[in-house]
C-alpha cells in the first residue's frame, strides 16, 4: 500500500487528508500531534506496523507488518458533538461491527463500551484521545485497531481477554483495504446519527452479555469491582446493570472494563 493507493481506494467517503505509512510509532500519537498542525475533520491516518502502538489503561498494542489494521481517524467535532463526547467511544465499534456484518455476514458483538467481539472474543480495540483548549476541545482521534489475520493475534499470555481475528471467524482470507473502507463508511454514516434513538438501538442490540452476569474491573485492576446483570446503555453511553435484588445502578465510560462472571 502506498498514499496515492490508499487515496483512491477511499474515495468518495467524504474523508479528509489522508497519511499511510509502512511503519509508524502510533497513529494516535501521529494523529495527536496533526489534529494540532491543523489536520482537517475527518483526516486519516493508517499503518502497516506500529511500534509504540496503544491500547487503552496504558496498554501496548502490537501492530505487525501485514496483519493488521492500524488506523486513527481525526474528528473536529461541532458544539452538538461536543456535548455528547462520551459517546463516541462507541463509533469506532459501530464502524468496524457493522462492516463485518455487512462485508462477511458474521455477527460481531460489542461489549460495552467499545471493544468487538466475534464469538466472544476480542477482533477489535479502539482508543479514543482527545485534546483540549483549555476547556473547549480542538478534535479527537479515533483509534482502531484490527486483527485481520492470526499473525495479529497476541499470545494468551499477553491478553487480558481472549482475542480471534477476522480470517479466523471467517474461515477464509479477507481483504485489508476493502474492510478500512467498509468501516470508515459505516462510521461516517453513524457520526451523523450519535446520540439518536437508531444509535442506541444498534448499541443495545449488539450488546455482548446482554441479560448476563458480569464483573466491572478497573482498567488498572485496583479493587473495587462491582458485579451486576447486564440492563442496557443509558442516554449518556453508561452501562445499565441490575443486583441480584433488580435494583439498578450505571456504570460510566471511564476507567473500567468488564467481563463474564459467575451467574448469581
Ligand atoms: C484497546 O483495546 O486497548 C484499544 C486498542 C487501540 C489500538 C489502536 S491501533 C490504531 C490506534 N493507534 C494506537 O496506538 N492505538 C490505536
């Protein structure tokens, strides 16, 4: 892949400038540091290899050279977006699941707040960073992630959740580029909707652990984990869980994450 490629194969997606390169520390950071040159809305920047790539609670992300899909989209979100910023950790997602779906007709799951799952294991991450003005905010990367083939699937040992990748679930090969497409259109279509009803209907509906018992773990596994019954997403993106007495309490997007947990 080159720029001038990459370039014509996203055409007519209504992007911004568009950056590829070979190898890369990390597009977010890439990304970072553009979004304050000036980097208009909706500008890309994509990666064969990263090197220093990131994951969310200060995690590394490995990258390797033709199995992955690195990429960071820069938003400059209008006033309207600006007020629901917590919502878009979510997009990422929606980009990617509903271009797996949509592409190879497999049933990607979300599992709250961003990570997607394929048979219950982790093909994607996204990392969203934001920077500020003092109180206003100049833009936000969107970081994404992918396991496109085994060789991007971190040893068990390395994961805090059980990853798979696409050719994996998918049983046959599957085309970098075609999918980077797919997703980026998916995701501009749903950065119009963030914060609609149709929104919240896809988050919930593709809720992994929906209706099941779960654990929320701090992100840096300090104590403090709470337990609970998966509800549903609440208006401001905070997850809806139920005690074993059906009494119900949120859970914001912050530092946590979640997993399956024993039934009660
Ligand atoms: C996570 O699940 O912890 C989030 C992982 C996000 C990884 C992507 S890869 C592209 C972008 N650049 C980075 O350094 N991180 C994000």
């Amino acid at each position: 892949m080159d720029t001038e490629t990459l370039i014509q194969q996203l055409d007519g997606l209504g992007l911004g400038e568009i950056r590829y390169a070979e190898q890369i520390s990390s597009t977010n950071e890439v990304g970072l540091t553009w979004l304050g040159q000036g980097a208009p809305d909706l500008s890309l920047v994509v990666a064969d290899e990263q090197t220093a790539g990131r994951g969310r609670f200060d995690r590394r992300w490995v990258t390797r050279p033709g199995a992955a899909l690195a990429l960071s989209l820069i938003l400059r979100p209008t006033q309207a977006e600006a007020d629901r910023l917590r919502l878009f950790s979510a997009l990422g997602a929606f980009g990617v699941a509903d271009a797996l779906e949509g592409l190879y007709g497999l049933a990607p799951q979300i599992k709250w707040p961003n990570d997607v799952l394929l048979n219950f294991h982790k093909v994607a991450g996204i990392l969203v960073e934001t920077a500020w003005i003092g109180d206003r905010i100049q833009g936000m990367v969107i970081g994404i992630g992918v396991n496109v083939n085994p060789g991007a699937v971190p040893p068990p040992e390395e994961v805090q959740f059980p990853a798979t990748s696409v050719e994996e679930a998918l049983g046959r090969a599957a085309d970098r580029w075609q999918l980077l497409r797919e997703m980026l259109a998916r995701l501009v279509y749903w950065r119009g909707r963030v914060g609609s009803p149709e929104f919240y209907a896809a988050w919930e509906g593709r809720l992994a652990f929906r209706g099941e018992w779960v654990q929320i773990v701090s992100g840096y596994d300090t104590p403090g984990d709470l337990e609970g019954r998966i509800q549903g997403i609440n208006p401001d993106g905070s997850l809806r869980l139920s005690d074993a007495d059906g009494k119900e309490r949120s859970v914001d997007i912050g530092d946590v994450h979640l997993r399956p947990a024993r039934s009660k």
